[in-house]
C-alpha cells in the first residue's frame, strides 16, 4: 500500500474516532427531515443551497480544525521525520474530506430525490468545490493556533467567497458572480437538479473555472504550509 494510501486511510479512522461521521450522519437525518417537511417547490430551490453549503462548504472548517488540533497536540512534529511528504499529507486531508461530503450530498439526493438528479454533475460539483475549499482551509488555517480565531476568520471569509449564493433565492443576480469561484459550483449542482441541463458554455466554464481556482488554491496552501508549519516544526 502507497504511502498516500497509508495516510488517507489513517485520516478516515481519525475522523470516525473524532466523531466527525456521526455529526454528518446526524446533520445529514436533519436535512432530509426538514427538506420532507417543506413544500415541493421549496424543496427545488433548497436542495441545491444545503448540498452547497454543508457537504461541499463543510471542509473549510473542518481542515482548519484538524490542522489547529494536530500543531496543538505536536502530531506534525512527528508526523514530518516519517518518509510521508508534507504534500502526502495535505492531499490526504483533502480527499477524505471532499469523500465525506460526497457520499453525504448523494445520500442526501437519493434520500430526496430519488434518481431523479444528475450524478454526472452532483459529484464532481461537489467534491471539486469540496477541493477547493479544504485548500483554502488549510492555507489560512497555516497561520492560525487558536481554534476560535481561525473559525472567526474562516467565517467573513465563507461569507465573502459565497457571495453567489444570493442569486440562488433571487435577492441579487450579477454577470459579476462569474468571477467568483462558487459561480461555477452553483452551475454544477443546480444543474443536477434543475429540469434543464446548463449550456455547454456554462458547463465548460464551471468546469475550467474550478480547476483553474483548485491549482491556486493548491499553491497557496502548499505553499503556506511549507512556510509556516513545516519549517517552523522544523
């Protein structure tokens, strides 16, 4: 087995023992209920804002946390004289997340929908979002060793960066969305509801927008990381 195998392995275990997959679990029971609950149309335009802002957002605080409680218990000082490469590690962090909020978003949809959705663009809207946040997460939370500050400026940061999501319930719709990241996200997964497939254009742009976003959010994070946690570990 890979070292990366390894690792992500060793990451999904964690996660269980901190109980990360019962608060989904429990969050995810939630959801369903309260979509059940609201009257259909509602549920058309609410579906795709919870699959948005829990499975794919959820990451961005959950990275920062883990990142915070490992400097904390002095897990990366030993992690880092092991043969596992600091970007091993990262990439494992990021993919058992972006697995978690993926299998969460699906069950959701099944649970609601049925197979009446798209698979072909719910799982690669969210677990490229998904991506994508956990970077951004772990490069600011670089710069962070107290958990609450982290979450504070985590939060302003989500607010700005979801910024799109007003055009979801109609308060404000602008071509300027277009330059932020979660515009192509919100393409994506409302697509995989809506009874419309988006245009071509609007595929192709949620797609090469994410990916181009996920390689600069990868390089800051690695980057960040290389200067304020692995050096400073020594």
């Amino acid at each position: 087995m890979s070292r990366l195998a390894m690792c992500l392995t060793n990451d999904v275990r964690l996660q269980l023992r901190q109980g990360f997959y019962v608060a989904y679990a429990v969050v995810t029971a939630i959801y369903v209920a309260i979509l059940w609950m609201i009257p259909e149309e509602a549920r058309g335009l609410f579906l795709p804002f919870l699959i948005f802002s829990d499975p794919a957002v959820a990451g961005f605080f959950f990275i920062g946390a883990l990142l915070v409680l490992e400097r904390d218990d002095r897990t990366l000082q030993t992690l880092f004289v092991t043969p596992l490469s600091p970007r091993e590690y990262l990439l494992s962090k990021i993919l058992s997340l972006t697995i978690m909020g993926t299998v969460t978003s699906l069950v959701i949809s099944l649970a609601v929908r049925g197979l009446d959705f798209r698979v072909w663009l719910l799982i690669p809207g969210v677990a490229l979002t998904s991506i994508l946040f956990v970077s951004m997460g772990i490069a600011i939370s670089t710069r962070f060793r107290v958990l609450n500050r982290y979450l504070v400026i985590a939060g302003l940061g989500i607010g700005f960066i979801c910024v799109p999501v007003l055009s979801l319930f109609g308060f404000v719709d602008s071509p300027l969305f277009y330059l932020w990241p979660t515009q192509a996200s919100l393409i994506l997964i409302q697509g995989a509801y809506s009874d419309q497939l988006p245009p071509s254009w609007a595929l192709g742009y949620a797609f090469g927008s994410l990916f181009l976003w996920i390689g600069a959010a990868w390089w800051w994070a690695t980057r960040w990381f290389d200067r304020h946690v692995v050096q400073s570990v020594g």
